[in-house]
C-alpha cells in the first residue's frame, strides 16, 4: 500500500520530499505505527517535578524526579485496539486520512522532549519513500513465520535480528 501510494504521489521519476508527505496519509500512519510498535525508548529521560503535583490519590512533591512509561502510553488498548499487533489503522480515520494521537509519544514528552525529533522524522519520511520507490522488500522466510516482536535489551527496545532482500523495482 505505501508502494502503491508512492507511485500515485510521487511516482518513479523524481525523489520523495517532505511536502509529499500531506498528500500520503498512508504511509504517515505506517511510520508512526512503526515508531509505535517497536517502543524504542519504553521510558523518558528522568524529569523533575516544578510544582506540587496531585496525580490519581498521590501527591507528587515539587522536585521529584519522575520517569514516564511510554509503553504505558503508546500500548495504551483504549487508544490503540490489540496494541501488540502492527495495524498503521491505528493512525487513520474511516475516510483513509491520517489521523494524529494525543498517546504517540517515541520522542518522549513534556518539555525536553528529544531535540533531533524533527530530523528524525523527515529522515524517516525519505529514507522510507526513497527505499519503497526503488526496492521492493522480500523476506527469505516466509512472513508468518516472522517475529516482529521488538526485543527489550536493557534501555530500549529493537527489532529482532532477520534478513532481508532488496529487489530492485
């Protein structure tokens, strides 16, 4: 589908640049259901309390240094139904338009959230789009024999080690 929508976007005869982006709601909702799926960082950065917080029955006093889950939030099933399966739906309305989520949190929250977030997304965008508009992606195995389940090592999460084959198109 994103192939698809880069071909009647884009098409083969120009490279992908961010403004194609507004016009592939697609392939937006598969990077952030990629970046929601795989759950790089699963906590923030510690970040302390400025004032006085009452959070549910606790008191959080000011200067308490607090870690966010953002697992907690971006495996959220009341925002995103079966959260442990892949679904870019996740990010669209019933029309097919992208859609933005009050719980995608990859580059962590509040107000020192991760610097190169804009970068990364725009890489992502054409590093994703430029690979799709030349290749197409075949596994050796067969894909129901593939886990994508990310693996926790410590600090982050990462994809689980596979192969993979770049078909040129």
């Amino acid at each position: 589908k994103v192939q698809e929508e880069i071909d009647c976007v884009i098409g083969r005869h120009r490279s992908p640049c961010m403004q194609d982006r507004h016009s592939m709601p697609y392939t937006d909702a598969v990077l952030h259901e990629i970046q929601r799926y795989i759950d790089l960082l699963p906590t923030s950065l510690p970040h302390a309390v400025t004032r006085d917080v009452k959070f549910r029955d606790y008191l959080i006093p000011k200067g308490t240094t607090v870690i966010a889950s953002l697992t907690s939030v971006l495996y959220d099933d009341k925002e995103f139904p079966n959260p442990e399966r892949f679904d870019p739906s996740n990010f669209l309305d019933e029309s097919g338009k992208f859609k933005k989520s009050d719980y995608f949190f990859p580059f962590s929250t509040g107000k020192r959230i991760c610097v190169g977030e804009g970068l990364a997304r725009t890489e992502l965008f054409l590093f994703l789009t430029t690979i799709l508009q030349n290749f197409n992606l075949k596994s050796p195995v067969d894909l129901k024999d593939l886990d994508t389940t990310p693996v926790a090592n410590g600090f982050a999460s990462v994809p689980p080690k596979f192969q993979i084959c770049f078909i040129p198109v």
